[in-house]
C-alpha cells in the first residue's frame, strides 16, 4: 500500500484556486436559487458543501487529529 | 525489573505545542460556532419565512468579497509553509484589505441602506445582531491579521515555526464559514418583509 502523503507546494496552492473557483460557481448558483424562489432546501445543501469544502480544504481539520505535531 | 517506559514527547517542544495548539484552537472555535448557531436558530424562530428586506446586490458583493479574502488567506498560509515571506506578506495584505473591505460593505454600506433600525421589531434585533456580532469577528480577525503582519516584517516566521499564522488563518477561514450560512439566511431564504 502506498503511504499516504501531503501534495506538494505548487500543488497546494492550485488546490487553494480549484477549491477557490468551486466555491464562487457554488455563490453563483446559491444566488441564482434565492433570486429565483427555488426550493429552500438546495440553499441549505450548498451552504454546507461550501463550509464543508472551507472546513476540510482551508481549515486542514485532519491537522487536528494528527500525532506528529508539524506544519505541512 | 525496570519496564521499558515509551519516551514522552517534551511537554516544552514545539511539536508538542503546536498539537495542544491546534486542540485548543478547535475547541475555541466550536464554542464560537454554538453562540453564531444560536443566532441562527433565533433569525428562524423570529422571522420564519421572512427575511429583511436587504439590497441584494450588496448582498452578494460583501460575500463575494468575504470568499477571495479567505482564498488569499490560504495563500498566506502555503506561502509562510515554502519559507516563501514576499508572497506570505502580500497575501495576508491584501486578506486584511479585502476584510476592512467587508467591513465597509455591511456597517457602511448595507446597515446605512437598510430601511429599518436595530429596535424596529424582530427583524432589526435579527439583521443587525447577526451582522453586528460577525462583522465583530471580522475586526478581530483583520487586528489579528495585522499582528501576523507586523511579526511577518520582522521575520518572525518560517516554514518550520509559522503557528500564529496558521492560527489566525483557522479563525479567519471560521468568520468565513459563519457567512456562508448566514448569508442566505439573510438575504436568500423567505419573503422579504
């Protein structure tokens, strides 16, 4: 099995832009909903992939349960 | 008899810090994220299927805004990790300017626009304690960023030692995550009143 490893430099910061250009389609369409009077319920589903996607990607929450105490 | 006792990370290193750090900091922010929850339980409970009647526009623009600062925030972040201080100081520069900016949209723009005061029944209390409360963290978060700045031009980080920096990214990523169910609890769910 492959050990598991952290993506290298130039790869995190085009992650930090893929993650960046999900999250302003992820707006657009959020605004397009709550502009159109469709259901209240895709407003809710979107907001919580947008935080999930800041939370995991932006936040690093699996730092958190780490054992090494290191930066990436 | 002696047992082989396992070592012990020393309770003084930086990697044992930065663990107990990152705990801390956690746990700070989910007490937070209980007292933002409850404000939005309380915007429902007042205003079921009503919203403020709020320029949508401007709406859109703060939170626009919000989502790039939090995108240069995450630069920051990678840059201060490759040692890379040029990039670290620029992005946390302009994740400060975007925040002010913020700042500006919601208490200059959008509080001034609003047709209605903070004592003008359930929607004023509402709209105005939750905008009030997050654009507060927004003001931490930008005097936070400005202190990472300061020690940034000083080179107190590196990419081996960059903790401050990590912290005060979590909690600005966190004022971010606040606004992403507060926005459309604002201007996008119900009818306007």
């Amino acid at each position: 099995m492959e050990p598991e490893t952290s993506p290298s430099r130039p790869d995190e910061l085009r992650r930090g832009v893929l993650v960046f250009v999900f999250l302003a389609i992820l707006t657009a369409i959020e605004y397009f909903i709550g502009t159109h009077e469709l259901p209240v319920i895709l407003l809710w589903v979107i907001a919580l992939i947008k935080a999930g996607l800041v939370i995991w990607y932006f936040m690093h929450l699996k730092r958190a349960f780490r054992e090494e105490g290191e930066h990436e | 008899m002696s047992a082989e006792v396992p070592a012990l990370k020393p309770a003084h290193s930086y990697a044992y810090k930065l663990r107990t750090q990152r705990i801390g900091l956690w746990l700070f922010i989910l007490s937070d994220a209980f007292m933002f929850g409850g404000l939005l339980v309380t915007r429902f409970y007042l205003l079921g299927n009503r919203r403020p009647d709020l320029d949508q526009f401007v709406g859109l623009i703060v939170t626009s805004v919000l989502l790039i600062s939090s995108f240069f925030m995450n630069r920051a972040e990678v840059h201060i990790s490759q040692g890379n201080q040029r990039g670290f100081i620029t992005s946390t520069l302009i994740t400060m300017l975007l925040g002010i900016g913020f700042l500006a949209g919601v208490i200059g723009v959008e509080w001034r626009m609003a047709h209605f005061g903070p004592a003008d029944g359930p929607q004023g209390a509402v709209f105005y304690m939750m905008t009030g409360m997050h654009a507060f963290h927004v003001l931490t978060g930008v005097i936070f960023l400005a202190i990472i700045l300061r020690n940034g031009l000083k080179g107190h980080y590196s990419a081996e030692r960059h903790w401050a920096v990590e912290a005060a990214a979590n909690y600005w990523h966190f004022v971010d995550v606040v606004w992403i169910f507060f926005y459309p609890a604002l201007y996008l769910i119900g009818m306007a009143i």
